[in-house]
C-alpha cells in the first residue's frame, strides 16, 4: 500500500512539472506548424497515436528519474565504498573531482558537446542487430510531431541517456547543469521532432534542425542524421543526409504488427525472437 501511495504521489509530480511544459510546447508548435510546416495534413492534436504519445511523456520522465537514481546509487557504492544515503547526497551536492572546480558554464559545455558525441554513437548501435528492435518503438509513429520526442522503450532510456547521465554525474560534473540542459533537451528533442520546415541555413551541418530529423525518421533513408544536437557528428562521420530541394513524406517502419498503445509497445520487443529490421539501401547510399 505504501508503495503505491509513494508511485501515485511521483506520478502526480511528474504531471505536475510535465503538463505545464506540454502546454506551452503545444501552443509554440501550434502555431510555428502551422506558419512553415514540412508537411502539409492534421495538426499535432489530431495525430494518430496522441494518446500513446502522451503516455510516453508520464512514462519516460518517471522511469528516468528511478533508474538514474538507483543506478548512480549503486555503482556508488561499489566504487567509491559510501554507503550512507546522506553521505552520497553530499557526493554529489555540488559534484566531486577535478570536474566539479569548473566553472558551470564550462561543466555545461563540456556534457553537452561530449553527451550528444555519446549519444550519438549508441544511436548508431539501436539501429543494429538486436537493438533495433527495441528502437523501432519510437520509429513506429508514421505521424510524427513534436509530441513523438518522448517515445522511447526501457531499454532505449536505460542504454541512452539515463547511461550517459549516470557516468557524468559518476566522473564529478556538477548536478546543478542539469537544472538548464534539462529543459534544454527537452526543448531540442521536441524541436527536431516538430513538423517545421526548418533547416537552419548556414548552419544546416551544424546543429540537427526539424528537416533534418525528419529524413532520420523517413522509411526509405532512416540510418541517416543520429545526431541529437549537433549534426557535426553525421557530417564527421558520413552519415548526413538532407537533400536541399526535397523533403521526407512517408514515416514509420514496415513491421506491421507493432502495436499501439504505450504498453504494447513496451512489451512487444521483448516477445520478439528476432528484430524485425528491413534492409535500407537508399541509407547506405546516402552515407
């Protein structure tokens, strides 16, 4: 009974600080979508698959914050041998090492740049072998907008960004960078997911715009632009792709027996003997 009081009480913070932010994106959204969108048909609240999506936004946030906490707990305890609850509070008030005596403005630097190179790589490895099955969840919406952010699987939240946020705060940076890169990302990820016809110019191979993660998520060209932030990462390593006069159409997998439904869709991979991943030759061509 108490852990249920304890789980409704975490649910009822998670909607408390998500819901506000959800409203003020879906206004920002609305009316950037609707001024220059990529593509032209239903507005984000009448997509396909909302109430999924909104599911994920409750889900994702409050599976993160029990795993980052339980993971950074335990593998304290193993390397660094604290043991009291209060004493790795103290830890990490303010960081620890040579990496908590920099300045804030450098630590948040410093993670962005070296988290979205991270990220980078291990999203290159869910679009592999037995990963990708656990991926193609948030590939699965064919009606993608900025509500799409949040669709990810356990295991694609345990191996992404809950990993690369726990070895930060295990090598000494400062919690307090998470207070502005937290709303930061979530900013960035619900922008590149935006039906925007945005490119960003002269900075196109800079940072990932909307247009750019658009083609990410096209059927035919999907192992193109995982970079998050920075789209350095896929020109460095020859993964970019955004046609200057075209734009993606078509969005989704071709595994038609994934299901709706957060809880589903959860589940589905794990029942899975093999990942269902179609051959994508207009990616390899593109790299």
């Amino acid at each position: 009974m108490k852990l249920v009081v304890e789980v409704s009480e975490q649910i009822g913070i998670t909607l408390w600080h998500t819901l506000p932010w959800l409203a003020g994106l879906g206004v920002v959204f609305a009316i950037l979508s609707r001024w220059s969108p990529c593509n032209n048909g239903k507005p984000w609240w009448e997509k396909h698959g909302l109430i999924t999506d909104l599911g994920y936004w409750i889900f994702a946030p409050l599976f993160t914050r029990y795993l980052r906490i339980w993971l950074t707990v335990l593998l304290t305890i193993w390397l660094f041998r604290i043991n009291d609850g209060q004493q790795i509070a103290d830890f990490y008030e303010r960081g620890h090492g040579p990496l908590s005596r920099l300045p804030l403005w450098v630590q948040g630097i410093g993670y962005l740049v070296a988290s979205d190179f991270l990220l980078y790589w291990i999203h290159r490895g869910f679009h592999r072998g037995l990963l990708w099955k656990y991926h193609a969840v948030h590939h699965a919406t064919r009606d993608l907008h900025w509500t799409s952010a949040a669709r990810f699987h356990p295991v694609n939240l345990l191996l992404g960004t809950a990993a690369v946020d726990v070895v930060a705060l295990l090598c000494g940076i400062s919690p307090e960078i998470f207070v502005v890169l937290g709303p930061f990302n979530t900013i960035t990820s619900c922008l590149v997911h935006a039906n925007l016809d945005w490119t960003f110019g002269p900075l196109r191979y800079v940072l990932a715009s909307p247009v750019f993660h658009r083609w990410h998520h096209a059927r035919s060209v999907r192992d193109v632009n995982f970079a998050g932030t920075f789209a350095l990462w896929d020109v460095m390593f020859g993964t970019a792709y955004m046609p200057v006069k075209a734009r993606p159409q078509d969005y989704g997998i071709d595994d038609a027996a994934m299901p709706d439904g957060l809880w589903a869709q959860i589940a589905y991979p794990l029942l899975q003997r093999e990942p269902e991943r179609e051959p994508n030759l207009a990616a390899k061509s593109a790299a």
